[in-house]
C-alpha cells in the first residue's frame, strides 16, 4: 500500500486526517466508503484524527468514531471541537454549510460554560468514545462573529476555557486549544494564564 502518511523529514511525527469530508463536504460519501477511508488512513500510519460537530451536523463524529472504535484508545489522538450545538429539527434542511445529506440538526452557537460541557458529552456520545485529546474553540473570530466577536471573545476567556479545564480534570478531554481564523484572538487568549497543559 502507498504510504499516504509518511513520517515528516526528520521526525516520525505524521499528518493527520481531517474529518470534514466524512461529514458530506461538498458531496456525500457513503457509510462504507468513509470506513475505507478512515482505515486507510490508519493502514498507511495516520494516528491523528479530527472532527467535529459542525462537519455534516455530527455525521463525521458519528462516522470516525465507528471507524475508530476497533482500536485501542490510547493507540490515537483524537480531537473535536466546541462552541456550536446541534440542536433536533425534522425541518432542518438536508443541505447546511456547505455539507449537503446531512443529520435533521441545526446548529446554534454557544461558548457558555454549561453549552462548552454539553457539547463535548455529546461529541462523545456521537464518537462512542470515552474522551477527547484535543478539543479546539470552533471559529470564535471576526471573521465568523462580526461586531459580536469581542462578546463572544470574553465568553470564550471566561466561560469556554475554564469549562475545558474541569472537563480536563475529568479526564473527558485533555489540552484545549483553539480553531480561530484570526492570530490576533490566540494571542488576547494567551496573554490570560487561566489553563495549564
């Protein structure tokens, strides 16, 4: 087989999957070609896995996590994300951002303490998985928020890092980071020391 995942020059540190496309980017993909996929991957050494709610509406988290079941947990590291939750709609349309034959969900925002905790519990209730590695901030930017960005900004400083940290501590995810489209927002969020590694 191709090593489509070789071993970076000078380290055996690797590329990861992104779980996007498992989710209906664009175009759907099949149940079963998403698990080829997903072992494919796994067969050529991709040990790094990302997803999150966003992408197909849960439909990624639900796809990798039964690709990822069979193998030992500590064997991967596995991220997701917060700061959206999915919400229950037999109305809701089939096509959404971009992904199209998606789950019946919308999505609302939400970086809230209780809103960070819920979604990380339903990601691992979706992924059939019992914790997280990584769980980034999803889009807290300008870009994403407009005039609302330095709102959602706070929250995320004051609600959304320190609910990470407690999740830490439960051992239901590890470090927390964050999926921002703008540099200036991790640097405001470094200058607050309020988490460990």
């Amino acid at each position: 087989m191709t090593a489509f995942f070789p071993p970076c020059a000078g380290s055996q540190l690797r590329l990861g999957l992104g779980g996007a496309p498992l989710g209906n980017l664009f175009t759907a993909v099949s149940d079963d070609d998403a698990r080829a996929l997903v072992n494919a991957a796994w067969a050529s050494g991709c040990r790094t896995f990302d997803t999150a709610p966003h992408y197909g509406h849960g439909l990624s988290e639900r796809r990798l996590g039964d690709a990822l079941r069979r193998h030992p947990r500590d064997a991967f590291v596995l991220s997701s994300k917060v700061g959206r939750l999915l919400r229950p709609d037999a109305d809701a349309p089939r096509a959404q951002h971009g992904y199209v034959d998606i789950l019946p969900f919308n999505q609302a925002w939400d970086f809230s303490a209780a809103g960070t905790r819920r979604s990380v519990e339903d990601s691992l209730q979706r992924l059939g998985l019992p914790r997280l590695d990584v769980a980034y901030v999803h889009d807290p930017d300008a870009a994403t928020h407009g005039a609302k960005a330095p709102e959602v900004l706070r929250q995320v400083i004051g609600e959304t890092l320190p609910a990470l940290q407690q999740l830490k501590k439960k051992a239901w995810c590890a470090p927390s980071a964050w999926a921002p489209m703008m540099w200036l927002l991790c640097c405001r969020c470094c200058a607050k020391p309020i988490w460990t590694c």
